[in-house]
C-alpha cells in the first residue's frame, strides 16, 4: 500500500517517523515500538525524499508481525498464581505441580477452568516460612472459573472469567498435583477427579453450578502420591471408568537430602523412592467404583507415573493405556478384551528409547500426527535427554524417529512436561506444543542470583507434513521468550472463535492464556460428539475425507499432557479449502456413521444414533 506524507508537517501517516525543519536542514527521527534505538540523520533538504523513502522502507522491514499467541489471562480474569509451599527443605513434589482442566461444567457450550494449587509443605510449617508467600488474601485452594466470553461489536471474542469457587462448594482437601475431566454417571454432567499429596478427590457435577465430594461414596479413594489420572471405558459397558496414575511413596517426612554435582542442596530424583503400582476403578454403573487393579494385572509392574494417556494403539477398537514413568520403563497396557490388561511396552518399543535407556518421562499425548490412520505417541523428558517420539505401525509396534522428526537437538536443552498434539494453524497438520522448565537446579541462573533457578521457555513445534517439525517458537509471539516453570498444559478453543488455544499453569508463578490469533484464518470443523448415553464420547475417532483420498484422523479425548484435562470437542483444520466431502465418526461402541451435510467454520453437535450408519 503506498502512503502520502506532507514535507510540511513532518509527519508519515501510520509511522514513527518524525522530521524537523530547521536552517534548510533536518534531523529525521526513527522511534520504533518495543526499541529505546532513535536513529539521527542530518541531510539538505535536496535529498530529504531519498532519505525520507529510506527510512520508511527501513521502518516497514523492522516492524514486527503479530504474533500468532497473546497471554489473555490477566485481561480475562484469570487470576490464579501457583503456590509450591517450598520452604527450602527440597521436598520432591514442590516443584512437580499443578494441573488444569479445560471443560464445560455448566453446559453452556464454552470451555470453563479448573485450576490446582498447592498448600504450605511440611510438619509445623506455616506461610511465615515460605521462600515465596503467596498474594495477600489469596486463598490456598483449588480454583473454577466460569466462561462468560463477551463478543464486541465486530464479532471478536474476548474471553472473560469469573471465579466460582466459592459458590461452586468445591473445597480442595489435599496438596494438589493433577486434575482429570469426564462423567462417571452419564448424567450429561462433567465430574472431576483431583490427584493429590495426601486423599485424592472425585467431584460430583451437581447440574446446578455446584459439586459434591463423592470420593469415599463412590469408592474412589487413593492415599498415595497421584500426579495424573485418565478416564476411559475400557471394559466398553457404557460407564467411564478411572486410571490413577501413581508415583512414588513420598510424604514430607520421608524426605531425603540430595545434592546437585557441585555439592550443593537440590531435588532428588525418584530413583531414591519406592515407586509405585498404579490403580484402575471399574464403574458399576450404580455411582460406584471397585478397585480392579490385581484381576487387570494392572497392579503387577510399579512404576513412576508421571503422564498417562487412552488410545487404541492397535486398532483392535479397544482402548489401552500409555504411561510415561520418570526414569524407569514405560507402560503399555494393552487391553485385552475380557477385562484384563498386558504391558507391551518393551515388546512394542515404546518401553526406553532407541538407545535401549529409560527417560524420564513426565508428559504424554497419543494422536495421529502423520495421517496414516493410527495413533503415535510423544513424551517429555529431562534436561540432557531428547523429548521422544515413536511412530506407530497400525498394529501397535513402534519406531522412535526422534532423530530424523527433527525433535532431538531441540529439546536436549529443556525438561519438559505438559505437551499437547494440536493444530495451531489449522493446516490440516497436528502441531506440538511444550511445557518447560526444570526439576534440577540450573547452575547458570545460580550465578545470577536468581531466587527460583528452574525457569526456562515454552517451545512451540511445527508439522511439515513430511514426518518433521520445525521450532517456530521465535515467531510465535514474546509470550515464547517468556521463562518460568511451566507444568501441567491443556488446549481447547477457549473463544469459540474456531483455533485452539493453551492453558499454562506456571509452578510457583501465574498461570497463562495463550490465546491463538493465527489458526482461524484458515477454514476449520468444530464437532462435539455425544454418545449414547449423553456424555462426551471420549475415544470416539473422528474421520475428515476430502477428494482424491486425503483422510484426516482426531480423538475425543480429555487425557494427556501432564496432570490435566484438555477440552474434549474435535477440532480439525481444514487448511485453505473447507471442500470436504464427508465425516465418519468411529463411536467407542463400535458403531460408525457419516455425515455429509455439515458446515465449515462452526460447531456442531454429533449424537451416536443419528447420521447414517456405516458397515464397517
């Protein structure tokens, strides 16, 4: 676009740029945004044109693009601040904490938040003796926020909530780790389970803004050290049932003293911990849960569970269970089919990495990242090892293709924990977001003086469609060149506005919106998959056709990442051209239908029972 500008007044419509007349000369200042740089030229007035094109042109390539991801939280009423209660007694969960659930407990068809906060940590211990206090009047408990997005004039969405912890009669008993999402008794209402340090929680959706402790009622009890848990129906009746990922046997008073390699105090690893077995509850379908871990053989192999994510790795149309352990062999538990479970995690390759070494795995999601049909997984790993992803066969084997993805030598550098496989663009392709920052103390912000040296930055990955990815995290806005501690991560479209965007909660720091400004410039499909029972049809595959045979696979799912719950609808992007030709839905049951009537860029709700049904 070509601007006119006025010698006479000194001034370039929509630029910095400023010039004063005086004695037949100028001096031209350039005052660029975000820059204390002001660049001085004195020239005659017979090349003040030239000069003045110039520092135009120069300007324009300065300017800074916008960027794809703006923090929202503050502005939205989101303000929640972590609190690890850490003392200086290096207790090991203070900084693994917390998680975050993005879900719709009013069901008014936007995304509400469940926030975990931490407590004061250790026997006599008061707020007198914590390193970081928390805010005056700030209360120490577990949070909700109600979505009441506003909409201006022009259509945009700006996101706003409101906290209803008080009202929603929630109180958070224990030191919270993570939070998972679904509903145990087909009520249409989403229900909560809280993992914590100390009894864990389920949260009864009363229908009516309010929750209800059910946890002993419904035999969901868990005293032990819980960090993520995952719903799923893996006995296919119906009725969700519940796996409670378990760390390690770890209270305050059996804490260990640990040193980093310069002597000094620092965090210790699990290792020296007793880890743990975890848990899987059968839904009766009466409001009760019974502990089903020893006939499962889930209960057989301990573990250090950090993430855990549902899919159906083989294709069989049964859901098996990932979970990533912190230094020891993965888990996968494949399901088979008559209500017990076998851990193929060595046999499938996803046990260690293509070296045969175990990881410290902390986050995990399972998707289709390359569009062949099957589910993939990617982990998250500690500072000198490589985030790890292992490419699915169709039937269950893996290869680690860390390497060649080009994810190796990104991520040697950062611990990582939240992560989530999701369509930033809305290309088509699923993107990889991570969540970082350290558990052991970086010797560098030592140096520095800083009082919490574990902040490091997010990462933001790229899908190339050829099976690599490239950082983008540069372009991606300044709210990527932020460095803090950051944990539990879930994504969802938070706006309704049809690209998906990421909930942070920063351990011993605010949490942050990032809200997506780039993915609805493309086409998009927002499906909300009811089964037949009403509830969210976690598992159900999703299947997008386009001419000439290009298929594009999502899951309905709220597991994964790391400690959190991520909104539960499909969101697919669709690119430049929204012309596809038709949707499958593969329900959990085992029923599959299509539709081909329904539009692009908007939400619609998809019930098992309608669409026309398929033979498979």
């Amino acid at each position: 676009m070509s601007r006119k500008f006025d010698p006479g007044n000194g001034k370039i419509p929509g630029h910095s740029l400023v010039f004063q007349r005086s004695n037949d000369q100028y001096r031209l200042h350039a005052m660029m945004s975000n820059s204390s740089v002001r660049l001085t030229s004195r020239f005659t007035s017979t090349c003040l044109r030239a000069c003045l094109l110039l520092a135009l042109l120069h300007g324009l390539a300065r300017a800074e693009p916008d960027p794809w991801f703006t923090d929202g939280a503050k502005q939205a009423g989101l303000d929640f601040v972590h609190f690890n209660g850490m003392s200086g007694e290096f207790y090991l969960v203070e900084n693994l904490g917390g998680g975050v659930a993005l879900f719709d407990y009013d069901n008014d068809g936007d995304l509400d938040v469940y926030l975990v906060q931490g407590r004061m940590l250790g026997e006599g211990k008061t707020l007198a003796d914590a390193l970081f206090p928390p805010r005056q009047g700030d209360a120490l408990t577990d949070r909700l926020y109600r979505n009441d997005t506003a909409f201006k004039g022009d259509g945009e969405r700006i996101p706003r909530f409101t906290d209803v912890t008080a009202s929603s009669g929630i109180r958070a008993g224990g030191y919270g780790m993570g939070v998972a999402a679904g509903d145990v008794d087909n009520d249409g209402w989403v229900d909560l389970y809280v993992t914590n340090l100390g009894a864990n929680q389920l949260w009864r959706n009363n229908g009516d803004g309010s929750f209800s402790d059910i946890t002993r009622k419904a035999g969901a009890q868990e005293e032990r050290l819980s960090v993520s848990a995952a719903f799923l129906d893996f006995d296919k009746d119906g009725w969700l049932d519940l796996f409670i990922a378990n760390y390690v046997v770890f209270s305050t008073e059996n804490n260990r003293p640990c040193h980093a390699p310069s002597s000094a105090r620092d965090y210790c690893s699990p290792k020296v911990y007793q880890p743990l077995p975890d848990r899987l509850l059968r839904n009766r379908g009466d409001g009760s849960f019974e502990d089903v871990s020893v006939h499962a053989r889930i209960a057989a192999e301990s573990g250090t569970a950090l993430g855990v994510v549902v899919a159906d790795f083989n294709g069989d149309g049964w859901p098996d269970v990932y979970v990533a352990n912190d230094g020891l062999p993965n888990h996968l538990w494949m399901n088979q089919k008559d209500g017990t479970f076998q851990n193929e995690g060595l046999l499938s390759g996803t046990a260690v990495n293509m070296e045969g070494m175990a990881e410290a795995s902390m986050g995990v999601d399972a998707a289709d990242f390359d569009g062949d049909g099957d589910e993939d997984l990617f982990m998250t790993h500690l500072i000198g090892e490589t985030n790890t992803i292992y490419v699915n066969n169709g039937q269950g084997w893996f290869e680690d293709l860390t390497v060649s993805a080009g994810l190796a030598g990104a991520s040697k550098a950062y611990t990582s924990f939240g992560t989530a496989w999701f369509d930033y663009d809305n290309d088509t392709d699923l993107d990889l977001f991570v969540a970082n920052g350290a558990v052991n103390i970086i010797l560098s912000l030592v140096k520095e003086a800083d009082p919490y040296p574990l902040h490091q930055p997010n990462q933001l990955f790229a899908n190339h469609g050829d099976g690599r990815f490239e950082e983008v995290s540069a372009r991606a806005g300044p709210v990527f060149t932020l460095s803090e501690v950051s944990r539990g991560t879930a994504v969802g479209d938070v706006d309704n506005d049809g690209d998906t965007d990421v909930l942070v909660v920063n351990n011993n720091g605010p949490a942050k919106l990032l809200l997506n400004h780039l993915g609805n410039r493309k086409h998009w499909l927002g499906l909300r998959l009811l089964d037949s029972h009403g509830r969210d049809a976690l598992g159900a595959r999703v299947a997008v056709y386009w001419q000439g045979g290009r298929v594009e696979w999502r899951r309905a799912r709220t597991d994964g990442s790391y400690a959190s719950a991520h909104d539960p609808r499909v969101l697919v992007g669709l690119g430049d051209s929204p012309d596809f030709t038709k949707v499958q839905v593969h329900w959990p049951s085992g029923r599959v239908a299509e539709w081909t009537d329904l539009h692009p860029d908007r939400y619609t709700m998809l019930r098992e029972g309608e669409g026309k049904p398929v033979e498979k």
